[in-house]
C-alpha cells in the first residue's frame, strides 16, 4: 500500500544551509538563526516543526506572498498593508529572539 505524505524529498537544503556567522564568532543566536532549518521543514511538510524552530517563518511567508502578487495586482491600500505586514513580521522576530535569548539566559 502506497502512503502520501506531504514531503519533497527532491529539494534539502539541509546541505545548502549556511552557518551562522554570529553563532560562530559569539557563540549566541541571531534573530534569524532558525530560518533556513524552518523552510527546510516546510518544504518536508512538517508545519509545527517550521513553527517551532523559527516563529517568524510565516509573517515572513504573508509578506513575501503580498510583495510578490502586489507587483501585478495593485491595491488601493497596498503601501499600508506591506507596512503593517512588515511591522507584524518584524514584531515576531523581535518578541521570539527576546524569548529565545531570555530561555538561554535563564
């Protein structure tokens, strides 16, 4: 019997993923460690994971998704939507690092 299951195994990146300059001269996280291993997970369908390990993976993702159909379709309210899509992205990654960082330390 033939399962599906929402995987590429055709695309890893797990030996493209660059390491982390800041890890490696400071020894501690920036606040986009964790990207490239949620996209990996994402692409293998594993959503929760991708969550888990980078909580800004899908503010980013909206905006990304927004930037990308807002050159061909034009919004009356576009410059406001990709700025509060920004803010709210960027809002994640600070407020996750601020958590991150706070588990290490504490």
């Amino acid at each position: 019997m033939m399962y599906l299951t929402p995987t590429i195994n055709a695309i890893s990146l797990k030996d493209y993923m660059l390491p982390c300059l800041n890890k490696q001269l400071l020894g501690l996280d920036c606040p986009g460690c964790g990207m490239q291993r949620s996209v990996d997970l994402l692409l293998h369908g594993e959503f929760l994971a991708a969550f888990q390990m980078y909580p800004a993976i899908y503010p980013i993702l909206v905006l990304l998704v927004f930037l990308i159909t807002s050159t061909f379709v034009k919004l009356k309210y576009s410059q406001q939507i990709k700025m509060a899509l920004m803010f709210i992205a960027a809002g994640t990654i600070i407020v996750s690092y601020i958590l991150k960082m706070n588990n290490l330390f504490n």
